[in-house]
C-alpha cells in the first residue's frame, strides 16, 4: 500500500480476510484478536478499493464494518463518501443524515453540499455551503465551484485565484484558475497554468512517465495512483487539449492526450476516453464510436457524449441512427437537449465543402479539410465533383468540473494491523472522481442545447423532407440574426457609454452565437447545394454578409460556390487569394484543393503565370518538406495537377490532361493513394467513355502512355484501397476487389479492347 501497488494488496488482504473468515477459533481472547485483525483488514482494503476505483467494493467494506463497528462514526463517513464517489447520492445522503458525532459534523456538512453539487441541486447545495465556518478555506473554493456553475466565470475566478494566494500553490486550485480563464477565452493565462502543473508535476514525480508515449516510449501504466490525482496532471492535460484544439493546433491537441501519464484503457477516466474518441475518429471512427457508445451507457458520463454522438451520426450520414439514440434515449434527450436542463452545451460545427478529396475518407476533429463524396458516374465535367458534407469540426472538448472541497479521509496505517494505529491523508478534491460540464455562456442570448436539439432535428428531417428541413433551418437562423443585430446595438451603445467591460461580454456573446449561426446557414445552402441550385445558395450567402463576412468558413464556401458555377472564376479568385495568401510562407498548410481551385480560376482567367508561381511555390515547399521529412506523404503538388489535367478532359483536350494527370501521380510509391487515385481514374473511365462512343480519337503513343501508366498503378496500387469503408458498415467490401490494383487491371483491359476494336 505504501508503494500504490494496490491491486496486490487486494489480493494479500482478500486472502487475509477469507482465512480469518474461515478458520474455527474457540477462545474469547482469540476471537477479539480476529475481529481487530478484520476490522483493520476491511478498513484496508476499502481503502485500496478506493484509491483504485472501486467505489462500489469499497462502499461494502465500509458498510460491513459500520455493522461491525457501529459507534465508530468515521466509518460512516467514508461509507457514504463512497457511495457519493459511486453516484449513489440518495443513498450516501441517507448515510449521513446516520452520523450525529458532532465531531464529524464540518466534515459532514462538506460531503452532504457535494452530494446535492453532484445531484445538481445548486440551491441546496449553495446553503450548506453557506452554513461552513467563513474562515474555512474550503468554504471560497466551494463557493467558487457554485459560480463556475452558474456561468459567473469571472466571480469564480475571483474566489480560486483568493485561495490559491492564501493556501499557496495547489495543482487542483491551479487547475480551477485555468479553467476559469478558459471558459472566458483567455487562453494565454489558461496555459501559463496548465504549464505550472505540467512542470510541477514533472519535475516532483518524474516516475510519472509524462510525455514518454508522444516519443514512441513503450513504458508500462503507472495507475490511477493518489500521487497521479494529487499532481492534476489529468486535468492539465484535457484541459491543453481543449486550448489547442480551439486554436485548432489540431497535432498540439492530440500531443497533450499522448503526453499524459501512461494507463491502460481500463484505467482510463470517461473525460479522457471522450476526448480520445475524438481525436482519433478520423483514423479510427469504428473505435471511436465504440467509445462514444460505452460513455453513453455509464453513470455519468461527459454531456458532450450524448450530442457529440448524434452529431458523428450525422456526419458520417447515419441518420437512421441518430434518430434511433433520440427516440430511445428520451431522458437524455430531456436532460441535454432542452432548455429544461442546468448544463448547458456547446457543439461547434463547420461544413466544409471540398473539390478534390477521398469520398471516403471522413473526419471529425479537424486536421485537414476534406470533402464528403463525390459523384463518380458523372465523368465528363471537373465541377461536377464536388459534393458537400456535415463537418464536425470544433467538436466540445470535455473536461472536468471543479469538485466542491470535502474532508479529510483517515485511512489505516499500512504498516500495522492495529485498527487504532492511523494516518491522516488530507484532500480537497475526491479521488478520481470526475463531474464534467459543457460550454457555458455567461448569459445565453438562445439556449445552446435547444439549438442543438433543433439542428439536429432539422439534419434529420433533410434526409425526407427537404423543405420542411429548409424551413427549420430558416426559423433557427431567424433568431440567430435577430440575436446577432441586438447584440451589434449593444456593443455600439457600450463603445459610446466607454464600457470597456460591456464591449468586451457583449462581443464574446456575439462570437458564440456567431459560431452557431454559421452551421445553420451551412446547413441550410446544402439543401439547394444538393439540388445543384448553385444560384440559390450565393443568394443565401449574400443574405448573410451582414455578420459572416469575416468568417473563414464562410468565405471558403463563398468561393467554392462561385467555382461551381463555372462563370464566375475571377469571383471566387477574389475568395480563393485571401486564404492562400494569409498562409504563403507555409503554403503547404493551405489545404490542397483551395490551391487547387485558385490554379484553375487563374488559369480560366488567363492569369496563367500567377497559377504557375505559385505550383513553383508548392513545388518548392514539397521539395524542402521530403528532405526534412523522407518517408512522409505529400499530396499537394500532385493534387493541383490532377484537377489542372481533369480540367483539360472536361474541355475535351484529352491528350494533355491524361499526360498531366500520370505525371502528376509520378513517383507512384509515394503519391498513389485512395484521394489521388480516385480522380485520376475519373479522367480514364471519361477517355474510355468518349472513345466507345466514338466521340473522340486518340494516338497510339497516348494509348501506349496509359497502358503503362496502368502497369505501374498495378505493381504500387497492392496495399492501396480504392475505398475506405465508412465504419458501423454491416457488409464488407471485398478485400481484393478493393484494391487500386483491381481497378487499375480493369482499366487496362477496357483499353486494351477499344485499341483491338
């Protein structure tokens, strides 16, 4: 026990326990002997259970010896402190309403204002919290909890940053401070402690193994150890993440999940699991829901599993699904998606719409943008494919709440059996247990899980009603403007009084209810998008200029819909530029169908040099990227050509575009892969189209070009998929059939047989 090794010390002690339990003892002097020996032993071993986890095994050892030591009201107290760790907050209640020691009695009052914090009974919980000594320093921290809570940030702040100048520096107080500063996104503060902890923790317990997993160290699990809850390293951890992916430093984010103390998934705490099932949802979505899916049936689990998972639903076009965990989960529904509840959550969405991409390769959380589908039937015209999908894209990090401050907890000294023999272990924050919240507003201007509700609902409805869909979409996005031209009067009003303080919430209210604005009117183009009413959705745009003109997403989309209507490339050049130039000196971290389509817009304007500048430009970063980086992929260059090359096919110039598009995939080993292939295939199969119908002729050396280009694909197009298959599929494609290799084979006889016909 002294060492943590407390799974071991469960065993010795079960099997301490089961022997005394088992051997006949005849004499009054023995058997007052065993019952010291038992009572010390459970007392152990309901402390092991604890500090492992295992609130429920150690709520029954604590019961068993308030049977056998009824006076004893200590026992009592950790009973129904265990039971409170468990979630059985009726029962731990009931519990210590038992204990009339007036010794216990501060310590009491704590657990019971944490018990109706856990119950969400604020206003409960606030009076007994009210009832503490005021010298109590716990008293600040738990009324600093109640705050944060009720979205008063900035009180909240005021009561931990208090504490922590009197109690000194503290890792869980530190924590508070920083989640505080993150709720009203000022990041820079947030981090400086988060790193405080993140240094701390290190340089005290460097047996903790942080980072050693990012570096490719295989280290064992060091456990769900009281020295790990003591650092809040944890917390620190989520939290990082959190920061940085709303900075979207998307590869920061998923670096400060792998930096965390190393534990084996079953140790795993449910935050931690949530913001892992997030983060790898793109290389492992099947996993990820699994994930998702288990949270979802625990008691409790982040309320950002519950909307998180109808919004993967949805992205990943499972409707049927997300409307069957609506219809059979209700009370969640109840709880987290209408107005009724006390937590209120944030879920930022984007959609992205994308020219050149995998139609199968999806994501949740946002590396790189990419596109839904596109229509592979449809051969003969480059605009043709492009297809719009629901991005998930600043999907709610969750993490932990501050937990209201409790008691001390008196465990038996490891060293002796002696049940009188004891050591004190003081904390202010419970062992591994973990509240979570979501995004809150300081005064929300519409209710964010209502507006969850809604959207969700209306992505439903698309699927079988689109204008029904339409015009939900159109009353969520009513109110929305409504709240954002209220919210600009205040602002200019708070400018005019010199309300520094005003300006500064009014324009955070205005952001957030911006960024729930602009997935509605996302959502609400995809439905005319669909229609390939290309038209419509720029009027729909243009409606919305007022509020979005300085929205990224907005304007990417903005430009894509110009794109596609073929006659207004030097519009969507005027889009397209903005985001490529904020980004020149590292172009490469442009994605690479926005280059792709500024080329084409330059070169349907006659600006062939600027098109040309700037592939020198990728040309050049990708050679600098390869020698840095020998064995990574880059697709960004090859990509450019292949729209270039598809945009000759669709002109009809097929000699050129074919040449293009093979010596864009050039060396095949490091640029054929499931994106790249997919296009490029498109230009065969609307050569081979055309010749069939005699539409087109072509020369011998161009045939002689495919048929190599094809060997080639044959030989490097083994190990690569045509498709990768949408996870929660119940059929499979067929592994040989999947393969660029098949395909590439099947291209090749086509030929072959129009050049013998």
């Amino acid at each position: 026990i002294k060492e943590q090794r407390y799974s071991e010390a469960i065993q010795v002690l079960n099997n301490v326990l089961e022997t005394n339990s088992n051997v006949s003892i005849e004499l009054t002097q023995i058997n007052c002997v065993s019952l010291l020996q038992s009572r010390a032993g459970l007392s152990l071993l309901a402390y092991c259970y604890f500090y492992t986890q295992d609130f429920v095994n150690a709520a029954n050892c604590y019961e068993q010896l308030t049977l056998l030591l009824p006076e004893e009201s200590e026992y009592k107290l950790y009973y129904a402190q265990s039971l409170y760790q468990a979630c059985l907050y009726e029962e731990a209640m009931r519990v210590t309403s038992q204990i009339d020691d007036m010794a216990f009695q501060g310590k009491v009052t704590k657990l019971q204002a944490a018990i109706k914090y856990g119950e969400e009974d604020l206003t409960g919980a606030k009076s007994l919290v009210d009832s503490s000594p005021e010298d109590d320093p716990d008293t600040d921290i738990n009324h600093g909890c109640l705050l944060y809570k009720e979205s008063r940030f900035e009180d909240a702040l005021q009561k931990f940053t208090t504490s922590l100048q009197i109690l000194g520096y503290n890792p869980h107080l530190s924590y508070n401070v920083a989640l505080c500063y993150y709720r009203l996104k000022e990041y820079a503060p947030a981090l400086k402690h988060i790193s405080d902890i993140i240094e701390r923790g290190i340089r005290d317990h460097p047996e903790l193994s942080v980072g050693m997993t990012t570096e490719g160290i295989e280290v064992r699990s060091v456990g769900n150890t009281l020295t790990l809850h003591e650092t809040a390293l944890i917390e620190a951890f989520n939290l990082r993440a959190a920061i940085e992916y709303q900075l979207k430093n998307y590869e920061s984010s998923r670096e400060a999940l792998t930096d965390m103390p190393p534990r084996s998934e079953e140790e795993l705490d449910a935050v931690t699991l949530h913001n892992q099932a997030l983060m790898n949802m793109e290389t492992r979505p099947t996993e990820g829901f699994e994930k998702l899916q288990f949270l979802l049936q625990q008691n409790p689990f982040p309320p950002e599993t519950f909307g998180n998972l109808l919004l993967l639903y949805c992205k990943y076009e499972y409707f049927d699904l997300a409307a069957d965990v609506l219809a059979e989960n209700a009370h969640l529904t109840y709880k987290y998606l209408t107005p009724v509840s006390n937590l209120t959550v944030t879920y930022h969405i984007e959609f992205l719409h994308q020219l050149l991409s995998s139609p199968a390769m999806y994501r949740c959380v946002p590396i790189r943008d990419e596109s839904a589908r596109s229509l592979e039937e449809n051969l003969a015209m480059l605009a043709q494919a492009l297809d719009v999908e629901l991005k998930v894209n600043d999907i709610e990090i969750a993490h932990r709440l501050p937990t209201l401050a409790q008691t001390e907890k008196e465990v038996s000294h490891p060293q002796s059996l002696s049940p009188r023999n004891t050591k004190s272990c003081h904390f202010t924050r419970n062992k591994c247990k973990f509240h979570f919240l979501g995004k809150f507003m300081a005064k929300p201007v519409m209710d964010l899980c209502k507006y969850l509700y809604n959207f969700l609902d209306a992505l439903i409805t698309q699927q079988t009603s689109p204008e029904e869909a339409y015009r939900k979409f159109d009353e969520i996005a009513s109110k929305h403007t409504e709240t954002l031209r209220k919210l600009t009067k205040q602002v200019q009003e708070a400018k005019q009084n010199h309300d520094d303080e005003s300006v500064k919430r009014h324009i955070v209210e205005y952001e957030d209810v911006l960024e729930r604005y602009i997935p509605v009117l996302m959502a609400q183009a995809k439905v005319y998008w669909d229609m390939e009413n290309y038209a419509q959705v720029e009027k729909i745009f243009r409606k919305s200029v007022e509020f979005s003109n300085e929205n990224d997403t907005w304007k990417l989309n903005v430009a894509h819909v110009l794109f596609m209507q073929e006659n207004k490339f030097k519009e969507a050049t005027g889009f397209y530029e903005p985001i490529v130039k904020k980004h020149y000196d590292n172009i490469l971290n442009v994605s690479a169908i926005v280059l792709a389509n500024l080329c084409v817009s330059y070169i349907m304007t006659s600006q062939n040099e600027e098109a040309e500048e700037m592939m020198r430009k990728i040309e050049k970063e990708e050679e600098q990227l390869a020698y840095d980086e020998p064995e990574k992929k880059i697709f960004h260059l090859c990509i450019v050509n292949l729209v270039i090359g598809t945009l000759y096919c669709a002109k009809g110039n097929y000699e050129f575009g074919i040449s293009r598009v093979i010596k864009s995939l050039e060396p095949y080993n490091k640029k054929l892969g499931t994106d790249t292939w997919f296009y490029a295939k498109r230009c065969f199969l609307s050569l081979i189209e055309n010749l069939a119908k005699h539409m087109i002729a072509t020369r011998d050396s161009v045939f002689q070009e495919c048929l190599q280009f094809l060997e080639q694909c044959e030989v490097y197009g083994k190990d690569v998929k045509t498709v990768i298959e949408q996870p929660l599929e119940e059929s499979h494609l067929h592994q040989g059939k999947n393969t660029v290799t098949y395909e590439a084979r099947l291209l090749k006889s086509l030929l072959l047989r129009l050049q013998m016909y």
